[in-house]
C-alpha cells in the first residue's frame, strides 16, 4: 500500500482489514447525505482527534512490526 509503511503492518489483521485500515476507516469524516442531519448532528472533525489517531497509528504500526513473522 505504500507510503513508506512496512509491508507488516498492513499484513497485521482485524478480521478482514489491516490494522491500519480498521483505524483510518473509523477515523474519517463522513458527510451524511441528509442536509438535516449533516447540519444539526454531525459534529466529528477529524482535526480535533488528528494527534491521538497518529500516536494510535504509530503504535500500531510498532506493535505490527513486532508481532508479523
């Protein structure tokens, strides 16, 4: 997949994804396709949890290495 990433640690599984993108999928924004919604409940900005979502991807990324035959 790239970026400089080790092999392991996109091979480091939960379930079916990678570790990686188990985290990067449920960290994302998501715009709700309902305007209503959208305005009044969706209130997540990825940029408030971007320093703990790296600190947990470098983890990961540690644990990974280590653990990958």
């Amino acid at each position: 997949m790239g970026c400089g990433v080790p092999a392991e640690v996109w091979e480091y599984r939960l379930g079916t994804y990678s570790a990686l993108e188990w985290i990067l999928e449920r960290y994302k924004e998501k715009k709700p396709k309902d305007p209503t919604i959208a305005e009044k409940f969706n209130t997540y900005k990825f940029a408030e949890y971007k320093e703990s979502v790296i600190e947990l991807l470098g983890r990961v990324c540690k644990v990974s290495v280590e653990t990958v035959p």
